[in-house]
C-alpha cells in the first residue's frame, strides 16, 4: 500500500475540495470570552455574552459538518480554556472523525488537559507568544501575572510530545523581542513562527491598527529574521487568481462565530448566516453565492498594480477598516511596493 505524509495528504485533499468547491476546513470560535485583554486583537467583547452558543447548540453544528465532509476543525476564541465545558466538546469532534486544531494562549493548560489531547489525536496546537519577558508580555495581554501562567503551559505542552507551533504577531510594543521569543520557543524543541499583520476588530473598530510596523520595520524584521535563520527565499509568491475574492474563504472553508454565525473567515465576518434558525449546508450555498456575486468598483486598482503578486491585502482588510473590500489601502500598497524593490520574500515558516 502506497503511503504519503499526513502534511502531503492535507494539502493534497484541500486542493481538491477546492476544486469541486466542497468545504473541507472550518474555523469555529467557540467563545470570545477570554483571561487575556490583548492590545492588538480583534476580538469584539473579550468576555462571553448570553447569546454564545450552548453545548447541545455546538454538537448539532459539529454533526452537521461531519456529514458535509468536513476533514478539520480548528477551535479558537477569546480562550478556549474558559469555556467549562470544553472536554465533552472536543469529545464529541473526535468522535465523529474531526481532525482537530487549537488556537490558545496557553495560559490554562493543565497536564491534565494534555492528557485528553493526546487521547484524541490533536493535529496541532498554535500558542500565541507576545513576548519572551513579563514585562512586554503583560503590556500586550494587559494582565499582571499572564506571563507565569503562559510560560507554565508552554513548558507542559513542550514535554508533552504534542503537535505545538508557536506563533507571535510582532506589533510595535513587542517586536524588539522576536529573536528572544524564537530563541525561547525553539530551545524547548517547539517550531516558531511569526506573524506581521494586525486587523481591525471584527466589528470594524480600527484601534489595533495603533500597534501596526510601519511597511519598512516589516522589511527590515523579514531581511534580518531570513538572515538569522539562513533561509533560501523563493523567488515567487503564490500568483493571484482572477477571482475577486482570491483566498479560500467560500471555496473550501469558512468560520462560525460564537453565536452562530456562518462566516467567509474570522477576520471577513460576513454574511452572517444563522446557524440557529439555518443549516450548514445551506448556509454553505450562501456563502458560495456571497464570493461569486462579489464585484469590484471604480476603486479596484488590482489587475494593473505591478506590486499585486507581492501584496498581503485581502478583500477582508479594506472591508474591515473602510467599509469598502474594492479600495487598495495605504498601509499595504506601500508594503507590496518595497517587497518588490527589495524583494525580501516570505520565510516558509511564517504564514502568509
């Protein structure tokens, strides 16, 4: 029998879902509630309101995306740790063939939450590191004390043989501590990654924004972290499509709110399709609907942008800052336009 690695399967089987534009991947926040009070996030409220959704309520959308032929769920929040009843929840995905993903702070691990991941056959766990002292760790989380219970967690999770990428998203209060926060990842044997870009919160508030690099400290934390780490760049970025919407969002994956709603992503909340008084698969068609009869207007400039195949602008940014997925902002135009002077390419190991 033929055998592939599990990474190779994965992106082999995402290309064909996409293709035959059936959804294969789905990012569900189970809370917005969270310990944390993250300077830069775009989380909408930081603590659990009464309309989040209950456990039965969650059961019922995670049935449904089983029989749709959903391959992989990554649960996110706010915290996951904050929801009590996580156990029976992650229990019930994996008893109906999910593979699982986590987004936490780790700041509530417990060996004995580990214990249950190993049990269930956690793909992967992503950890947000925001930064390797106390000191700017706790001016990003806005919490005295975070930073030991962070550390704690990291450490349990590094002994723990689990599947851990740790990732930082680099803003002005903690970049000048990027190399320690490698330093301090990858000496407990965990891969590091890093991560440039900051949105608005998901309800359209620009504040994060203050905590944004400028184009050119993103150039100069790219030239120096390729040089460091003796990186070969490639030579070419993914090449654009001729679709409006160019990610995967309404092509082979989506997002559910805390509340129910069917979303293109996290950070493209629209159109907010009822779980509650709706299907996933009928909210998959709307969704479909919503990428396909999405058209630019006069502010559209894509097509004939020599910076294009060097832009990290999606539709969701201009959506979520101006009201207006068409327009071409500032911020990344500039950005694009010194990548491709300097041609200072991404790194594999930091996400696009």
């Amino acid at each position: 029998m033929k055998q592939i690695a599990g990474d190779t399967f994965l992106v082999g089987l995402s290309s064909k879902a996409r293709q035959q534009r059936r959804p294969e991947s789905v990012t569900f926040e189970l809370t917005y509630g969270c310990n944390l009070r993250c300077v830069h996030c775009f989380n909408p409220t930081h603590r659990a309101l009464p309309q989040e959704l209950d456990r039965k309520e969650i059961v019922a959308i995670l049935d449904q995306l089983a029989d749709l032929g959903v391959l992989t769920i990554t649960f996110t929040g706010g915290e996951l740790g904050t929801r009590v009843d996580l156990e029976p929840i992650l229990r019930h995905t994996h008893r109906r063939g999910l593979l699982i993903r986590l987004l936490t702070n780790a700041t509530r691990v417990t060996p004995e939450f580990l214990v249950l991941l190993g049990r269930l056959n956690v793909e992967q766990i992503c950890v947000s590191i925001y930064g390797a002292t106390h000191e700017t760790y706790e001016r990003m989380t806005g919490v005295p004390g975070s930073y030991a219970s962070f550390h704690r967690g990291l450490v349990l999770l590094a002994h723990a043989d689990l599947p851990v990428i740790v990732r930082m998203p680099v803003t002005t209060l903690n970049y000048h501590e990027i190399e320690a926060c490698r330093h301090l990842v990858e000496n407990l044997g965990l891969k590091f990654q890093y991560c440039l870009d900051l949105t608005p919160t998901v309800t359209g508030d620009v504040t994060p924004l203050q905590y944004r690099l400028t184009p050119e400290e993103k150039i100069r934390i790219d030239r120096a972290m390729l040089s460091n780490w003796g990186s070969t760049p490639s030579t070419e970025l993914c090449p654009p499509s001729d679709d409006f919407i160019e990610c995967a969002c309404g092509q082979n994956r989506f997002a559910i709110t805390p509340y129910g709603e069917m979303n293109l992503c996290t950070a493209f909340p629209i159109p907010r399709y009822d779980l509650t008084t709706g299907t996933v698969r009928e909210g998959w068609e709307v969704l479909k609907r919503t990428v396909d009869d999405a058209r630019p207007n006069h502010q559209y400039e894509c097509p004939i942008c020599e910076s294009r195949s060097y832009c990290r602008q999606g539709r969701n940014d201009a959506w979520l800052e101006i009201g207006d997925m068409s327009t071409c902002l500032p911020h990344f135009r500039q950005w694009a336009e010194l990548e491709h002077r300097t041609h200072v390419l991404l790194d594999p190991r930091r996400p696009a």
